[in-house]
C-alpha cells in the first residue's frame, strides 16, 4: 500500500485530504507542525509527502531541506494558500516535486 504524509496546520486541509486518499486505498499520516511532521517521515518513509508552506514551529521549506537531506529521491508536494513568487522558487531548487497554490 502506498503512503502519503500530509503536514498541514490546518486540522480541516489534514481532514479533507486524509479522508479522500483514505478512500482510494493510501496509507495516510498526518502532522501538525514541521518537527512532528519530520519525526513521522523518519518513521513511515512515505511515497509522498504534502508540505504547507507556513507551519507554527518551523518554516516548510526548512522542513523540505530535512525531508530531502534524509531522502534525495523524496517526493515532497508543496501545497500553500500564499501565492509568493520567490518562494516558489525557492522550493522548486530545494527539491519540490511541484508547488500547488
């Protein structure tokens, strides 16, 4: 079974997305801050991971940078309600698979 790990501070995104990749078969874990969220991709090694930008402990992309530190290949989806140009890019050099506003 595939696994996605969603790290979203918003609980309603964490439970929109969780219950519709439930539904299609995903194994899915949730986090609602980056550090937790870290700790759970240390643990599950998930085939993808959905990343919000803004975090209450630590900034997505600091998040993104450790995701991609422990695993290159990691598939890591930026997922933000702030559409911030040199953010964007920033993401995008740091290894995003893709950056979705």
């Amino acid at each position: 079974m595939k696994s996605i790990l969603i790290i979203d501070d918003d609980p309603l995104i964490r439970k929109t997305l969780s219950s519709r990749l439930s539904r299609r078969n995903f194994e899915v874990h949730l986090a609602e801050e980056g550090e937790i969220g870290l700790a759970k991709y240390a643990e599950c090694l998930p085939d993808l991971t959905i990343l919000d930008i803004r975090l209450p402990d630590i900034d997505g992309l600091e998040a993104l940078r450790k995701i991609k530190a422990r695993n290159k290949n990691a598939c890591v989806v930026i997922m933000t309600a702030y559409d911030d140009m040199k953010t964007t890019v920033e993401a995008i050099k740091s290894g995003a698979y893709e950056y979705l506003v």
